[in-house]
C-alpha cells in the first residue's frame, strides 16, 4: 500500500476540489440542456472550445481587454446556441435518442473543423490578469486561476440554482421538460424556451472556455475536455444542478487521488478510467444517479 | 413493368421464409455477385481496389453494429474496443502459436465476444443513454488495458507486427488477393446476418427493441438476449479487428479508439438502422466520404482557396462535411439511406404507372 | 571590339535561348513524385501547422531553382487526421502516383506502412518519431529515421542532465514526465538502462491523452518527489500545460528538459509565452531560429512573386524541421539521379540515395549526419536550446548521447 502521506493528500484534495467545480461547470451547460429540452449534447466539449476560440480569436485580432473578450465570447455562444437550436434541434424534436446524440455527434465535427478553419491550427492563448504564482497558505498551496475557476463556477452553480427554483422563466422551462404538450396548452411558448435553454448553455460554455483555455490553453485539444462531463452528470444525475456540482468533486477528487496514488503502481492513466468505473458502480446501484429524478416508464 | 411479385406463389411455408423469395431478388443478386466478385478485381486499379478493401472492411463492422443498435436498440459507443479485442487476440496467437487465419479470426470474434457479454452486463440495470455512457466507459477501459499490460499489447510500442494470411501456402499479398479473402467474409457475415433476423433469436432482438416490456411479459428472457446481441455484436467487431489487422499487417490500438466507435455508429444511423442493406450502404458512404471530398477538393478547391491555404481547408473542409452530412441524413431521412433506396425500389414497382 | 562585343552578346543570347527551350522542354517532361502525409487537423494538428508549409516552401523553392538535377519535384500532400486508414489510402494513392520516397508522419502510421514499404520498395522517412529500433537499416530496410529517433532523444536528455547536473548522475532524482502512448513510452527502455549505468533514481509519470490535464502529475513532481531535473516528452499542447502548471506550482523551468516535441513555439505560448517559460529547455533535431541562408532564400522566393511569406514561417522550430525533412529527401533523390546517371529514379534507387546521406548540412539547419545502409538514423544528433529573453538561445552543439546504449537497445529489440 502507498504511504498516506497527509500534506501530499491535502494537495490532491484540494486540487481535486477546484478542478471538480470546473468540471461542474462545463456539466452545468450538460444539465441545462438536458433539464429543458431533454437532448444529450456530445458536443458540450466542442462548445466550450469553441468559445475559448472565439475568447483568444477576439483578443488575438482586436488587441481587446480580457473582460471584452469574455463578452464577445458570451455574446457569439449565445448567438451559436440560438442558431444551433433553430437549425439542428428542432427538426430532431419527437426523435428517439440515439438520432440527437448522433446529431451533437455530428455538430461536434463541424465545430471542430470550423474553429481551425477560422482560427487557424495554432495553440492559442488567454490572459486573464490572475497572478501566476501560488497563493501559500502555508500547507497547501493554491493557483489563483483556478480560485478564479472555483469561485465562478460556484456562483454560476447557485445563481441557476435559484432562476430554476423561484423565477418564472425557470420554473416555465422545467415545466416545459416535463412535458411539452401540458406546457403549450398552458399557453408556453416551448420553442422559444428550447432556444432559451441552448443560449444560456452557451452562455455557461463561453465562461468555462475563457478560463479553462486560460487555465490549459485553445486549441482543438479543449474540446476533449468535454468527455469528462459524462462520468459526472451520470453520477450527479443527469437532469439535476446539485448533482452537476456533486458529481465533479466527486469527479475530481476521486481522479486526483487515483492520480497520486495508483498510477506509480500501474504505470499511469488510471485518472482518465477510475470515474468511468466508479460510474458504472453507481449507475448498477442507482441508475439515475445521486440527485436524478426516477424516470418511471410507462408501457 | 417491374412489377416483381405478380406470377409468384409461395406454396409452402420454407419457401414463404426463404431469403429471396422472388426471382428476380435471385437475379439481382447473381449480378451484383459478379460484378463484385469476378469483374471488379480485373478491372479496377490497384488504388481502387485498396479503397474497396477499406469498404468491405468496414461493411463487416457496420453489420454486427447494426444488429446491436439497429434490430436490439442498444446504443453502444464502444465497437471500437472490441476490434481491437478481436485484432490483439489474433495477433497474439499468431505470433507465438503460429496460427493459421481460419483460427485466428473465430479465435478473435470468440474472445471479443466473451468480453462484449461482459460490457452487456449493466444492461440488466441500465437503458437507453445510461447504457450508451456504460460503453463508451469500457471503450476506454479497454484502451487503457491493452495500452497497459505489456503481455497483450506486445511491448512499450503497443503494436504487434503480423504476417499476411496465407491459402494453401501461398502468402495473400496483393490488393486484389486481399480483395477476394475479404469478400468472402463480407458474404459470410451478410449471409450470418440474414439468418439471424430470420430466426428466433432475431426475432427477440427486434421484440426488445420494439416494446421490452411487452417483450418480457410474453416470455423473452431480455436480459439473455440483450447479453447475446452485445456478443454477436462483439464477434462481428472482433472479426472486423482481424480482418484490418491481416489487411494492414500490424495490430495497433490507436487505430480503434473513441473516433472509430463514432465511425462505426455514423455508418449504421446514415445507412438505416435495421437493415442489412442499410449498414452496407453505410459503410461505403462513410469510409468514401473522406476520401471523395478530398479528390472533389483537390481538382475544384482552387476556386474558393489558394496554395497553401487549400491545403489548410482541405481536412477542415471534410470535418465540417462530415457532420453536415450527418446532420442532414439525421433531419431530412432519419431512416438513413436504407429508406432511400426503397423509396427508389417502390417506385419502380409499379413503373410506369403511378399506383 | 565592338564587333567582338557583337558577336559574343548574339552568341551568349542565342546559347541562352537554346538552353532556355531546351531547359524547359526538358522540365516538362522529367518530373519525381514525392508523397507525403502531414496533419494540419487532428490531434498532432499544432505541429502540422508549422511542418506541413515548411515541406511545401522548400519543395517549390527547388522547383523554382529548376528541381533536384533537371527533374521537378511533384510533392503530393495528403492529410490523414493522425487516423490509419486514411493514411493507408494515402499511401495507395501516391504509390499509385508513381511516389519513389513517402514521408510518413504518425508513429502509428509508421507501424502500419512499414510492411507496404517493404513490400512496394519505396524508402520512407520519420523524422523524430516512428519506430526507434528503424535506425536499424538491416531489419528495416526501406524505413528511415534519418533524424534523431526516441531513444537517441532520451540518451541525449539524460546526458544534458549529467552535464547539467556537475558530471554525476549518482543518488540524483530525474522525473520523466511522458504522454500516456506508445510513442511517450518509447524512449523508457533506454532511460532505464542509462539509471543502471548513471545510478540515478528515475521516477516516470504518465499523463493520460489528451494530456491537456496533468494537476495531479504535476502536484506530485513539485510537491512530492521534488526532482532534480524533469525530463519533458509530451505532445500536442501538453508541453504547453506543463510548463504552466509546473510554473505555478513553483517549480523551475530551467531544471526542465524537453524531448524534440515539446520544444516549440506553440508550446512556450501556449505555456504563457516567452516571460513565463524563461529557463526552459528544449532540444531539437533541426536548426532552430531565423539565422539560416535557406530561410532567406524561401522570404526571397515569396517577395519575387509578390507575395508575403506564410505566417507559418514565424515558428521556427517546426517549419524549419519542415525543411530539414523535404531537404533530407531532395538530397536522396539527387544521390539516385546522380547514381543512375540522370535517368529517372526508382523507390529503390532513392532507397540507396538515403544510405549516401553525409556531409549535407543546408548551412548548419542539417545535423552533421551519415546515413548508412546499417544506420538509417545517421547519428541521432540533437541541439538543446533555452528559453531566454524572448527567444531561443543555443546551450549545445550538435551532440550525441551514449550511442553504445542506443545500439544495445537496437540490438535488444529483436
């Protein structure tokens, strides 16, 4: 067995902790997506690298502040979820899942090579004005940036938290993924709701691509980013926030910690397999996942 | 004029069942089988002949896919790891049992099917999306094992070098050689395929597929048959790995990860999800695609780019392509091509009249 | 005299005429077709970038200087998205083409092809990646490193640490930092047989792919293990990610040494850019910088034609590894033409064109290498560099590491 060394498992965890709220992040448009128009979006990844794109492209081109950049970010995801939900997922509304799963699949492709071919093939970066050097708190140390990461992804965590509990235009676009045909006969414009949802994933991908491409950096590679969301919707359950937040520091944690201490022992990458595993742990257990709601089937 | 049911009368239930059960399906398919077999390889170019190798290659993949997702529906992300299941086991008994082809190759479907059981397993719990996460899990642990354990993978390179196939003694080298071996077994798994759905055991496939539920209260064991269409599914994944491996001559995990299982399941959703025709169709749109932009690109794309700039668009331009194209097969004909070509077929049932 | 003049100005005009239509009826004609495969998408798109102009630059600037003895170069590029298949076909095409020399880029190509090399008999080249044991020219006859291979790369690194570390390795820690594949693994074997040697403790810690998130790696190198030097063999934008999480858990670039991937522009940007990563090491197997006649000679070939050079020409690492490469092959292909007499030549003869490589150095862009028929390699030289002030400055020479280990493992690979 490895030595449990406590400082060096501190590090670990706390690393974990902050890499996880990341993850949460980028989950979080996931879960957005799902909650209201119940489409699974493989191409989550590709949004958030395309945003960093767009973040670097602005910057790169225009010469803008970092904060200008962030908006121009928000403002073409916002743009891209609007159009993307006009003209690939609204045909697919009423299809069974593999067909939009397999459409996301294909979104995901032309991202990728839309993003290279207006940006161009070369590593990019971000600046954002956060100090390189670690913050010491004497036992452990902490990056300012992904302080920055942790602390905005809590706030974007709480801030949906309560739009999807208290405020109308939440509570209408649950309504709306419950059932559709109950919400347009209570007069809800789904459509515009359906649309609403991608923007606001978009606005959350534009965030989580600004600071995980300051954090790594923006090239074609981001995207791959987005695989790691899985292992954490399905442990938090797909259609829920809280989970979304769960789910990563479990994500997180647990990668870290297998990070330090399995991978001497064999040879390396248990990061990338030990949450899938745990997932499918959890997924013979609870199939919904810590916080899903049950899905009952009707014959 | 084509009216291809009229002067047929079945007066028996084998021949109610049979696979073609109207003459002129027998005629069509002597032709195709001709042209196919015995002019294509005379007359095509080596370079042809090599793409069509790529094709046939992946018509036996797309097949065992389809059966899985198409006549099961279950949706796998992970055909590529059991390839490459079936491409280690083989390559390992070649080199240290020396085994022949006719080996090697059931040796390889076997073993990848053992482990495909094996990924099915969760199906007994988990549906739909949940399921398709379970695979995409074992895809990659799959990679990580074969990338790690020294004893499969054959060393620090991963890749395990492999002598071509030999009939009769004589080494199989050429492209129209390869041609041929591969052909057999495209017919083979077609023919494989055909029976299964006209079996019992297909026909459970399709019950849980349909309404499982309703499938399990008249007595289908679902979790038997979910576990048996994940193993056929896999043999026909672990033939395909050997059958890429004997092609290329080197088993090499990179060649069938994540990007592939997304190839695979492209092919069986634009071809037509349950069919057999349909993951044919498929399989050549998807293995051409790449290839045909690039040639249209090549002689065309000095319209839109220069020089260098071209050579930048060329790959971005087929990625882009690609999705596209899925996405447009997705919305306008969600039955995939498969669907396409009976519309072709109907009308000419009854051409030239309208009805 | 003026008459001398007279004579002598329509006697030079008329021989130039003659020689110019003969020049170009005969250029017309004779042409060689070099294929080539290079990545501007996929995961390996970064290095593309910069590799993929470089081949092209210098292939049209022979081509401008009238090709390689009287033939044109007609360099065929295919782009296989670092997948098999499409490099498979890529191959065929150019096969098909009439292709005598292939450079094949992807170490998993390099597996795949060198059967269909063999069998076709046309030399293929990879420089800095492919399989290590191919320096071995008698078991692998028609593949061609003709640049430092892994192995050559991990002796070379851990040489700069002894030097770097006052001449003595032992009781001295050394993390070795790789990508998780086989390529990152390669160079492992003969780090361990030079810990046997040197007596040095070795620590080796994978990064999964993508290799865009290593914290954990990172944290238990600078916090944990805390080495005496870090030995860098990532790709992609991994290099870039290293040097910023390394930077940011404080531990410093210059006790860092990158393999040939992890050494370029992009990944000093993509680390934060040139402040940031000051002290970094990196080694390279082609010239590094500006400083090259070659590269002038590309800038005056754009400027003739009225047109900007490519943006690609700023990264000077990796399209400068773009020139050496098309350079190595115009340099066999001129040893074929010349062995067959200026007769148009085979895959064969430029096979044999490889194995006469010696003394070509394109002013000083070149290694010192010798390509033999036992020594596809030619040496295994490289060149370290360090990340000061805004740009690369040369530490070494071309140098190269503990050769009676490589062939050793060489030998061992059988």
């Amino acid at each position: 067995m490895p030595e449990f060394e406590w400082q060096f498992t501190l590090v670990l965890l706390t690393n974990g902790i902050m890499i996880g709220l990341m993850y949460s992040l980028i989950a979080l448009g996931f879960v957005l997506i799902y909650k209201a128009t119940d489409a699974i979006n493989f191409a989550q990844g590709e949004f958030v690298m395309f945003a960093g794109f767009i973040a670097a492209g602005a910057a790169e081109i225009a010469g803008a502040p970092f904060w200008l950049t962030a908006l121009i970010a928000i403002g073409g995801m916002i743009g891209l979820g609007f159009g993307l939900e006009r003209v690939v997922l609204r045909p697919m509304i009423g299809r069974p899942v593999i067909a939009v799963v397999m459409a996301t699949i294909g979104l995901a492709a032309v991202l990728r090579g839309t993003a290279t071919m207006a940006f161009g093939a070369g590593t990019k970066v971000i600046v954002l004005p956060v100090p390189d050097e670690p913050l010491d708190l004497g036992f452990v140390t902490l990056p300012p940036i992904q302080l920055l990461g942790a602390g905005v992804s809590l706030v974007f965590l709480a801030g949906f938290t309560w739009f999807f509990l208290r405020s109308r235009v939440g509570i209408a676009m649950r309504a709306v993924a419950d059932s559709q045909q109950v919400s347009m006969a209570m007069g809800i414009n789904v459509q515009r709701y359906f649309a609403l949802a991608w923007a606001m994933a978009g606005v959350v991908s534009a965030l989580g691509g600004v600071i995980w491409g300051a954090m790594l950096a923006v090239d074609n590679q981001l995207a791959l980013v987005g695989l790691k969301v899985f292992p954490v919707v399905i442990l938090g359950g797909l259609d829920s926030i809280a989970g979304a937040v769960i789910g990563g520091l479990i994500v997180g944690i647990v990668e870290n910690l297998a990070a330090g201490y399995f991978d001497p022992y064999v040879g390396g990458g248990t990061k990338d397999f030990v949450p899938y595993l745990l997932m499918i742990l959890v997924l013979m257990i609870r199939p919904e996942g810590i916080f899903g709601r049950r899905r009952i089937e009707r014959v | 004029m084509f009216h291809r049911e009229s002067g047929v009368f079945k007066t028996s239930y084998a021949a109610d069942m049979a696979l073609y059960p109207l003459p002129i399906a027998k005629w069509a398919v002597a032709a195709f089988a001709g042209l196919f077999i015995v002019i294509a390889p005379l007359a095509l170019g080596e370079y042809y002949i090599s793409i069509l190798n790529l094709v046939l290659i992946a018509c036996v993949g797309a097949l065992g896919l389809n059966i899985l997702v198409g006549y099961t529906g279950q949706i796998s992300i992970g055909h590529g790891a059991f390839m490459s299941v079936g491409a280690y086991t083989a390559a390992n008994l070649v080199v240290h049992l020396h085994a022949p082809f006719w080996i090697t190759i059931p040796a390889g479907g076997i073993m990848a099917a053992l482990i495909g059981a094996v990924v099915g397993i969760p199906s007994l719990r988990i549906k739909g999306i949940y399921l398709a996460i379970a695979t995409l899990a074992a895809q990659l642990i799959i990679e990580w094992t074969i990338n790690h354990v020294p004893a499969i993978s054959g060393g620090v390179q991963a890749s395990i070098q492999v002598p071509r196939p030999t009939l009769f003694g004589t080494p199989l080298k050429t492209q129209g050689q390869l041609y041929l071996f591969l052909m057999a077994f495209v017919v083979l798994a077609i023919v494989g395929t055909a029976n299964l759905i006209r079996s019992r055991i297909g026909r459970a496939f399709i019950a849980i597929r349909d309404q499982d539920i309703a499938a399990e209260i008249i007595g289908i064991n679902i979790f038997r048959y979910k576990l048996w269409a994940f193993a056929i599914s896999s043999f026909y994944a672990g033939v395909t790995g050997v059958l890429y491996t004997y092609y290329l001559g080197i088993a090499n995990y990179e060649q069938f990860q994540l990007t592939v299982s997304i190839d695979y399941l492209a092919m069986v959703i634009i071809g037509g999800l349950g069919s057999i025709l349909g993951s044919i169709f498929g399989a050549i749109f998807v293995t051409l695609l790449p290839i045909l932009t690039r040639w249209f690109l090549e002689d065309y794309g000095w319209l839109l780019f220069s020089g260098q700039d071209l050579q930048n668009a060329i790959p971005n331009l087929r990625l882009i392509l690609f999705g596209c194209l899925i996405i447009f097969f997705l919305v306008v004909e969600p039955d995939g091509l498969n669907r396409l070509w009976r519309n072709i077929r109907n009308y000419f049932r009854v051409w030239p009249f309208s009805y | 005299m003026r008459h001398v003049w007279g004579v002598g100005l329509a006697t030079a005009a008329g021989a130039t005429m003659a020689l110019c239509l003969a020049g170009t009826a005969v250029a017309q004609q004779k042409e060689v077709v070099i294929g080539g495969m290079c990545d501007r998408t996929g995961p390996t798109q970064v290095n593309g970038a910069g590799i993929c102009p470089g081949i092209q630059d210098y292939f049209d600037l022979v081509n401008s200087k009238g090709g390689v003895e009287g033939y044109k170069i007609k360099y065929m590029e295919i782009d296989h998205e670092y997948k098999v298949p499409p490099a498979v076909e890529a191959y065929q095409r150019e096969k098909g083409e009439g292709a005598t020399s292939i450079l094949v880029y992807g170490s998993p190509q390099v597996q795949a092809l060198n059967k269909k090399l063999e069998e076709d008999k046309i030399p293929g080249t990879s420089p800095g990646f492919g399989i290590a044991a191919s320096a071995d020219g008698k078991r692998f006859p028609y593949l061609f490193p003709v640049a430092a291979t892994y192995w050559s790369q991990g002796a070379a690194a851990v040489q700069f640490v002894k030097d770097k570390l006052g001449g003595d390795l032992k009781g001295k820690k050394i993390a070795y930092l790789f990508y998780d594949n086989p390529a990152g693994r390669e160079p492992i074997p003969v780090i361990e047989d030079l810990q046997k040697i040197e007596g040095f403790e070795l620590r080796t810690f994978a990064v999964p792919p993508p290799a865009v998130e290593m914290g954990a790696q990172i944290l238990d190198i600078a916090q944990r293990y805390k080495p005496d030097f870090v030995i860098d063999h990532l790709f992609g934008s991994g290099p870039g990610v290293a040097i910023k999480e390394l930077k940011r858990n404080g531990y410093p670039l210059s006790k860092v040494v990158a393999l040939v991937w992890a050494s370029g522009e992009h990944d000093i940007i993509g680390g934060g850019g040139w402040p940031v990563a000051e002290g970094y090491h990196t080694m390279s197997f082609a010239g590094v910088g500006d400083d090259y006649p070659v590269r002038q000679e590309i800038r005056d070939m754009y400027k003739k034609a009225g047109k900007e050079p490519p943006k690609a020409m700023a990264d000077t690492v990796m399209y400068n590894r773009g020139i050496l490469w098309a350079a190595l092959h115009t340099e066999a292909t001129r040893n074929a033409i010349k062995a067959k007499g200026g007769q148009q030549p085979t895959g064969e003869d430029v096979k044999k064109g490889f194995e006469q490589i010696q003394d070509f150095s394109l002013g000083g862009l070149v290694p010192p290498l010798k390509v033999t028929s036992a020594d596809h390699e030619g040496g295994g030289y490289v060149q370290i560099f360090q990340v000061k002030g805004g740009k690369f400055l040369k530490v070494t020479e071309w140098f190269r590491a503990y050769p009676e280990v490589v062939a050793a493992a060489i030998k061992k690979a059988e």
